[in-house]
C-alpha cells in the first residue's frame, strides 16, 4: 500500500520547475519519517517494513506489510498507543494536520544547501 499526497496547482507548478527528483525523493523520506510516530505498532512490521523512491517523477512512501492497507483504513481496529502513542488511521493525514509546515520547513532548507 503506498501512500501519495497531492499538491495543489500553484504548489505543483512549483515543485515540477525548481524542484530536482532527489529533492522528491528527500521530500518522500521526511514525510515518511514525521509519519513514524501516526503508524501503529505493535512488532513493528508495519511501520519498519517501508520502502520510499521515485516512481516516475513523485517520491512515494510505500508501507509493505500485508495489512497495510486495513490499517490505513482503520474499519474497526483499536490501535495500540503504547509505543506510538499518535497511532491512527490515515497516519498521512493526522501527520500532515500538525506537521505540515515541518515538511517544508525541511524541503526548503535542502533546496537552499543546493541539493
């Protein structure tokens, strides 16, 4: 199961002109790294069994375990909170609503290294 965040049109316009596939796929590893913290956990299979790259011309953060996807959706499940204590469904989304300004605060300082 991956998950995929879009842009909105001026932001897009943006990130296709200025901003390089290793600075997409370094946008991937940030999102997934704030993200940690939302992933339930119980062995750690979920949240550790990760793979972030390029497809095509998007950084993707893709979650491998077998029941990602029915944890991404969340339909009944009662999430453990002893080892991460934020764990939810949609862990992209509750990230993105308090984290957000952290990921471009990041993005922004590797542009401005000159990555």
């Amino acid at each position: 199961m991956s998950v995929s965040f879009r842009l909105n049109r001026p932001a897009r316009e943006i990130v296709e002109k200025h901003i390089t596939p290793q600075a997409k796929l370094f946008m991937a590893n940030e999102v997934r790294r704030l993200c940690d913290p939302y992933v339930p956990y119980d062995t750690g299979n979920l949240a550790d069994n990760v793979d972030v790259l390029l497809e095509g011309d998007t950084g993707v953060v893709h979650y491998k375990a077998p029941y990602a996807r029915k944890c991404y959706e969340g339909d009944d499940i009662n999430f453990h909170t002893e080892k991460h204590a934020l764990a939810t469904a949609h862990w992209d989304k509750a990230m993105f609503q308090t984290r957000k300004g952290d990921t471009t605060k990041a993005v922004q300082a590797y542009i401005d290294r000159g990555n």
